[in-house]
C-alpha cells in the first residue's frame, strides 16, 4: 500500500451527457466551481475537459479552457490541473464508403490535440494510446501521432499521464519509453469498463500493474458501475484512484450524484476504511515528481 493516496476528480469528460446527468458542469465557471469543490473534499487533481457554453457539447476552444485554468488558479494555487489530449482521435467509417469519414469523426492532426497544453502550460496532460473500438466508432491512436503529441507536451514542461485501455497499450508505452519519447518511470492510469477494453476486476489491476516499468506510479480507473469498486481495487494494489463525472454518475444504485465532490467524498471514505492516508497537492507533487508552486 501506498503512504498517500492521490485522489484524481475527472469533472465533466467528454462522453458524459447533460440527459445523463443535469447538474453536469459545463459552463468554464461551473467547471471551475466543481474542481474546487473537489479540492475543498480532498482531490489533490482535477482532470478537465471543456464543454461548449451553450450546447453542452463537447470542444477543443483554447479560450475555454484558458478560462477554466485561469478561474481555479486564482482561487486556488496548489491544486494540480490535468487536461486532456483525448479529443480529436475518433473515426466513424461512413456506412457507403469507409475510407470516407462520417459525421462522428473527430480526427484531426496531433498537435492540433495538443494545442491547449503548449500554450497553458498545465502540470499534467493525459496521452492516450489505444487504438480500440469505442462504441460505433474506432478511436485511433498510432505510435507516429503519439510522438508526435509526446514531443509538444515535453516541450512544454507538462508530465504526462499515460492511459492505457489495454495491455497493448502498455507494451506501446514501454517502446516509446525505450526510444526515448517518454521519460522512464512513467505516470499511468487504467481505464476499465470500457467495453472493448480492459475489463474491471481486481485480477486486471494486478495484471497490468505487473507488467509496468520499474518505477511507474499507476491509478485505477472504473467506468460507471465500477467507479468505486476500483477505488478500493486500485488503492489495494497499490495505486492511487480516480472519480468524477466523467466517469461515472450514481453515487449509489439507482441515485445520482449530487456533485462531483461528493463522489470524492466518497472515495476517500473508502481509502481511509481501508487503512490509507490521502495526499494534499502539495504531497501529490512530490509523489508525482511535480515542481511545487507558490502560494
């Protein structure tokens, strides 16, 4: 077990709908206001995605997200911002030609995905290397364009997070540990319960945990139903946890959330039940190799 625990808020994604849930924040202020409800509950990260004001929809907008980080930074200087390079990898083959993209696809060049971090300069950005079914849609992530992403973000001093959806995607980042693209003793996450990738069960912990570098810090991640099971999966194995509305929005059978603080709440509970400690963002930068900032 781990001496601090890191609890990571992903608040709003970019799956999650307002139909699914209607206190989903999606305005940068909304964003903003939830993240730091998150710290005040005990995340020590925020993992964000920026939505379009007035559709709730999905967007890459550098200028949201400038606002966004600049709304939590000056209220809270400590707190670790994590944004996503997720957006702009999905394929849609058009049903009468599927060399032709339909209206899903997002694809779009890799430092296009990578923009918002060059520019804000965040302490953390995900990197995403699967390639994988997602739904109706293929999400595609070649080790060419994950240089190529890999290459901006280390230019702008960010440390990655490395998202892994199966056990290829390990043996992918270990090649590009190899080649130098990353740095050894990576930041890493497993995202379970997406259907066609690593399925949630404490086995699938233990199995990729198993088949890291020397050195790698890992956190489980649970998708839906199985949000909180790998809290307690995770922190057992090792690892550090991950809740939010991202990826999950019940609370408990049957109620939704009433906030993503509360599901922090929540998964500190069960880390502190089972014998942990949580980390501040002070204590998650040194574990994460993080420059301190001030206050």
């Amino acid at each position: 077990m781990l001496e601090r625990v890191v609890i990571t808020c992903a608040i709003t994604g970019n799956l999650t709908t307002v139909a699914q849930h209607p206190g989903l924040p999606v305005t940068p202020e909304q964003i903003a206001t939830s993240s730091l409800e998150a710290a005040e509950a005990g995340a020590a990260v925020v993992h964000l995605h920026v939505r379009d004001p007035r559709t709730g929809a999905p967007s890459m907008e550098l200028d949201l997200y400038r606002e966004t980080v600049e709304l939590i930074r000056a209220r809270n200087t400590q707190l670790i911002i994590n944004l996503t390079t997720g957006p702009g990898g999905r394929f849609q083959p058009s049903e009468d030609d599927p060399k032709v993209p339909g209206p899903r696809t997002t694809l779009m060049v890799p430092e296009k995905r990578v923009e918002h971090i060059a520019l804000l300069k965040p302490d953390i950005s995900t990197l995403d290397l699967n390639t994988m079914n997602s739904g109706q849609e293929v999400v595609i992530n070649t080790p060419g364009n994950v240089r190529r992403m890999a290459k901006v973000i280390r230019a702008a001093g960010v440390k990655p997070e490395i998202e892994l959806f199966d056990s290829g995607d390990i043996a992918l980042m270990n090649d590009l540990i190899a080649d130098g693209t990353l740095e050894a003793e990576p930041l890493c996450s497993f995202v379970m319960g997406v259907k066609y990738g690593f399925q949630p069960s404490p086995e699938t912990v233990l199995y990729a945990r198993n088949m890291l570098p020397k050195g790698a810090r890992f956190t489980g991640i649970g998708i839906g139903r199985y949000a909180f099971p790998a809290v307690a999966q995770s922190f057992l194995a090792g690892g550090h946890v991950r809740v939010g509305m991202e990826d999950a929005v019940y609370i408990d059978r049957g109620r939704l959330t009433p906030s993503n603080a509360a599901m922090v709440e929540k998964a500190r509970r069960i880390v502190e039940d089972l014998g942990g400690q949580i980390a501040d963002p002070r204590q998650a930068r040194a574990l994460f190799g993080l420059p301190s900032r001030i206050a």
